[in-house]
C-alpha cells in the first residue's frame, strides 16, 4: 500500500524505484506527491518493471485516527517528527 506519502527524492532516483515488488501481485496507491508533485507511483514501478503489479482498492480492517491531506505531511513531520514532541501527540 502507498497511500497519501510525500517523498523528497534528488533527481538521481528514480521513481520507479519507490516501490519495491516483494512477489506481490497487486496493491493500493493513492495521492502521493514527490517533490511537492503527484506522482502516480504504481504506474512509475509498472512503465520500468515486470510483470505488473496491478491495483486494488483499498479497504482497511482498523480504524484511522487521522490522515492528513498529502500536501500538509511534510510540514507536519517537520515540524512534529522526534523526541522532543512526544508529549504533543
């Protein structure tokens, strides 16, 4: 599964390379952004892969607390990642 991820990746790494294939067959990807830009990441492992790893819905068995929207997850691990912010959360 890779879902609502915000990567930095330097030039140099491809983003095929983000997801690695462990003899799996299918999985979800949903709202990932790399280097502030949406990036369909499944898509970029298929076009340099095979076979193909297909997609699926995601469905999730536990509950969420919360998902933050994609765009706000590199601020809010800034800011939040770490030691000294564990009595915030």
């Amino acid at each position: 599964m890779a879902e609502h991820n915000a990567l930095t990746l330097s030039r140099t790494i491809p983003r095929s390379s983000v997801i690695g294939n462990y003899k799996g067959t299918a999985m979800t990807e949903n709202d990932n952004l790399v280097n502030g830009r949406r990036v369909d990441l499944l898509a970029a492992h298929n076009a340099a892969n095979d076979p193909d790893i297909a997609e699926v819905t995601a469905f999730s068995l536990l509950p969420r607390r919360t998902v933050h929207p994609t765009w706000a997850v590199p601020g809010i691990v800034a800011a939040f990642a770490g030691p000294r912010h564990l009595s915030e959360r």
